[in-house]
C-alpha cells in the first residue's frame, strides 16, 4: 500500500507516517515546501533508524500524484483548501480526513461550527471526485510517535459514503494492530465524531490523562 501524507510535518502527519513506515508501509511525507518534508523524513530516520526505511519525502503535489490512499494530515484550517489544491490528483483516490476543528476555553475545549457540517464534509466538497473517508480523530499525535511503546490501544471510527474509502481506510488503520478499525457509518457521521475531540480533550486536561477512544463489545 503507497500510503501519502499531505502536510505530513506536523505531530499528527509525521506520528501517523512513522507508526506506518515502521510497519513496513511505503510512506511518502508530504509538505508545501519539499525541504520541509525533507527534513521531517531525516529526523524520522535519525530517531527511529531502519524501522523508517520506507519513507520518503515530496511535495504535496508529487505526493498526491503518487500515493493510492492518501491522509491529509494538515491542521483544521487547511485542511480543505489543500483538498481543493490537489483535487485533480486526488480524484478517485481514498481520501482520508483525520481534523477536528476545536478552541479552548479555559480548561475546556468546544466545537467550532462549519459551514458544511463537519470539516471531512468540507474536504469532500473541496474534492468532489475524491473517495473521502473521516478517520483517527482520537488517536493521540504523540502516542503514534512513540514507537517504543506498542501498547497504543484505542478504536478507530471511520466513516465514508463510499465503500472503497471505508475499506481502504480500515485497512491503512490495520496495519497498526494496536488500533481496532471500526465502521461508523456515512460522512454525515463526522460531524459526531469531530465534536467527540472537544470532550476527549477536556476530560484528559483536567484529569490529566491521556485517555483515546475505546468502544466496549456489547454484552
């Protein structure tokens, strides 16, 4: 699986694109600036050696091109303007949205209300003829980091209109045998899973945690 980060130089791109390359994934780390990347790749290498040795860096343009699934790792507010950048390359790919859009308030975090109702919504106008699957809203950027601790457990929601994305999603998420890939439902379904961050959040702020997203089996 050829596996692309757009705006892969941030603790959330560059987490995921090392839990993954350390699991023998193709991974190609992607910025706006190629140094950039460059430079995330060669702290990667030079922290965890040859667990990384199929990473790669790029442009987000070449990486969008090259990639079959491609995770846009870009904070909230860029997220769908660099769907919408690179919508031509991302048509028909698997598109996976993993943005929460949130604001403190003190020791609180809060949903901040978008205009389409969830920012994978937006992603998925942005790029109209992308496959768009929402996804790893939960998951600590600093627990994927650390590779030395396998233990990362946590259940990963995805949700997606179109049953390619779902699949191709859950099974990028597999890799990680840590994390349990989940089927959520529709897109429409972001919107919930986007607002759960701000709870999330606020509950490890004031207890001090570090608690993910885990779903009991019933009975």
């Amino acid at each position: 699986m050829k596996i692309g980060i757009l705006g892969g130089t941030g603790p959330a791109g560059s987490g995921l694109a090392a839990r993954l390359a350390a699991r023998g994934q193709k991974v190609y780390v992607g910025s706006r600036d190629p140094a950039k990347a460059e430079a995330t790749v060669r702290e990667l290498v030079e922290r965890w050696g040859p667990r990384m040795a199929h990473i790669e860096p790029g442009s987000n343009a070449d990486v969008a091109a090259v990639a079959e699934i491609v995770v846009l790792g870009t904070n909230a507010r860029a997220t769908a303007p660099t769907a919408a950048e690179h919508a031509s390359r991302l048509a028909g790919k698997p598109l996976v949205s993993m943005a929460n859009a949130m604001r403190r308030v003190g020791s609180s975090f809060v949903p901040v209300p978008i205009e389409e109702g969830s920012i994978a919504q937006a992603v998925q106008k942005a790029a109209p003829q992308a496959l768009v699957a929402a996804a790893l809203h939960h998951i600590p950027a600093a627990a994927l980091m650390d590779l030395d601790k396998p233990t990362l457990v946590g259940d990963v929601v995805v949700v997606a209109d179109d049953l390619e994305a779902m699949r191709a999603t859950q099974a990028m998420v597999s890799v990680m045998p840590e994390l349990r890939a989940l089927d959520g439902g529709p897109l429409e379904n972001a919107i919930g899973l986007e607002a759960f961050c701000a709870v999330l959040l606020t509950v490890n702020v004031r207890y001090g945690g570090k608690a993910t997203l885990r779903l009991m089996p019933a009975g």
